[in-house]
C-alpha cells in the first residue's frame, strides 16, 4: 500500500508541474509579444478595403485611429463622404459610435459588440478593433506547435465575448503572431486574420498589412496602414464621450 501511494505521488508530482509549464510558457510569450507593440499614445492612418466573395465591387474607406493605453481607442472615418465623420470611442470596454447621418451617439453592449465596426459591413467586429493586451485579455495556454509557429490558446476574460476561444500562431524565430482563429459556439471557427508586413516604428513593432477572412460568407476585409506615430501628444477630447464627435 505504501508503495502504490508513493508511485501515485511520484506520478502527481510529474505531472502537475507540466501544465504550469505549458500555461507559463504561453503567458511569458505572450507578454515578450505585448511588450514590443505596447504604446502609451498612438496615432495611425489606414486604408480598410472589403472585397466581396462573389468578386463585385471593393468598398474602400480611409479611417484615422487613436489609442491610449491598452484599453482606450477612437476612430473616424475620412472617407468615402458618405460616411465621413462616423468615430467609434472604446473608453473601458464601453463602446460608442456617433452617426453624422443622424447626429446621434449608440452605445454598443453585449451581443452588438460582435456587430461589423460602424456597421460598414467589414469583417472586424467592435470586439476585433478594440485595443487590449493578449495576457491581460486572455486566459492562455500552449496548444501546440505547426511549421515553425507556436499555437497559443486564448480564451476571453471577457464574458461577453462572442468567441469561445481564439488561436494564436506565434512565429518561433521573431515571436511574432503571424495569424490568428477566431471560434464561436455556433460556428467553429468563424474567422482568420493574418498579419504580413511588420515594421518598428519608434520601437514599436506592428504589421503594417492585416486580412480577415470570414469562413462563414467568404468575404475578406483588409487594412493597410499608410502612417503610424507613437507615444506623441493626443488631445483628450477624443477619449472623453461627451466630446469625441464634435
């Protein structure tokens, strides 16, 4: 008897020890990843383009994005016209958009938070284009690995979320997220997003090129950045939701 419990014990204390490992080895990459794109300010200009899976027409807009901190973000888009001026404010996981068409300001809870940003029809949803941090957004643990990339499960903090949990490919050589999966109850796995083009500015890495691909009606919504600036002086209007839209 004393022989089985202590094989058991041997047994508990080889195997304990490995899934820490594996949950600490995921964080600590993970916080290396965050620790090269963390910013106090940012400003960034972009062009977002989505294509259709039937091969009409592309819709394009140029969009100005803000952000502070890991948790607070404000964007307008500039173009085309007909949108111009729509802004999006995420201030502590309370999201706003103001519609210039109407002069009205929506708060975007719950399930609208899945929703396409500014409701243009896009593959980045409010909860896609939110600033954040993967160790502090997420609850992480080594899945596995794939052709030179590490695999990083992600399951949200957030409650509300609409994903039941994300993958993300981590290139082994630069520890950078080269793709990440994104999968919902109803769903599996919903949709894609690559990360091409990374360059550092002012010490900041980021890609410069991003594709999402939605597996469920096959459309694709890609953003490239034409500028980025860091850690500079933003007006805090843009962050104050009685002052964002004017």
């Amino acid at each position: 008897m004393k022989k089985s419990i202590s094989m058991l014990t041997i047994l508990l204390i080889m195997t304990i020890p490995v899934s820490f490992l594996a949950a600490g080895e995921a964080e600590a990459l993970m916080e290396r990843i965050d620790s090269k794109q963390k910013t106090d300010t940012s400003w960034t200009r972009m062009t977002m383009r989505i294509v259709p899976a039937d091969g009409g027409t592309v819709r394009e807009f140029r969009v100005e994005s803000y952000g502070r901190g890991d948790s607070d973000s404000y964007m307008v888009f500039l173009e085309p016209g007909s949108i111009r001026g729509l802004r999006i404010l995420e201030l502590d996981n309370d999201t706003r958009v103001y519609f210039p068409s109407t002069g009205r300001i929506r708060r975007i809870t719950g399930d609208g938070k899945s929703g396409s940003a500014g409701g243009v029809g896009g593959d980045f949803s409010y909860e896609d284009m939110g600033s954040g941090s993967y160790v502090e957004d997420y609850r992480l643990s080594m899945e596995g690995e794939e052709a030179g990339t590490w695999i990083v499960r992600g399951i949200p903090a957030d409650p509300d979320s609409s994903y039941t949990h994300l993958l993300f490919y981590v290139d082994k050589q630069n520890e950078r997220v080269v793709r990440t999966e994104y999968f919902t109850a109803e769903e599996g796995h919903r949709k894609t997003l690559t990360y091409t083009d990374y360059r550092t500015v002012q010490g900041v890495e980021m890609p410069f090129r991003m594709e999402m691909t939605n597996h469920i009606d096959r459309q694709k919504t890609i953003i490239t950045f034409e500028e980025a600036r860091y850690n500079t002086g933003i007006d805090d209007k843009y962050f104050n939701p009685n002052r964002f839209y004017r």
